[in-house]
C-alpha cells in the first residue's frame, strides 16, 4: 500500500497592499529614529572608562575610530 503526503503549500509572501497606513506610518517612524539610537550609542560608549570597554571587548581605538561620525540633531519629542 502506497501512501501519499498531503501536498504542502508554500508560505505566501508579505505584501504591503494589506499594511494599515497608521501601521506604515509607524514603521517609517521607527526607520528614521533608527540614526539617532545610534547616535546616542556612538556618545555613550564614547564616555565609558577603559576597564568597562575592556569589558564588553573593545578597545579604545575600536571607539575613537567609530565617534568622529557626526551626530543627528534631529528631536522627535
């Protein structure tokens, strides 16, 4: 006796046709505070001594290469 698997469908695939806008809206809101987060994390390991960097496995120079970046003056309160 041959048994048969049941055919599997494939997963369908995300559009955004069916994306609420307020839904859409927030999404590109979250994209655009995405630079400043990591502004703010570039300042804040910026300002973190050497032994906690030693820490979390950088090394000072590993900091002062990323920091020249320019910082966003961007305020979304």
């Amino acid at each position: 006796m041959v048994r048969y698997a049941p055919s599997r469908r494939a997963p369908e695939r995300a559009t955004t046709d069916h994306i609420a806008p307020l839904a859409m809206i927030r999404r590109i809101l979250a994209v655009m505070r995405l630079p400043r987060g990591r502004a703010r994390s570039r300042q804040q390991l910026k300002e973190l001594d050497n032994h906690p960097l030693m820490d979390i496995g950088l090394g000072r120079e590993a900091i002062d290469y990323t920091s020249p970046r320019p910082e966003l003056h961007w305020h979304w309160d």
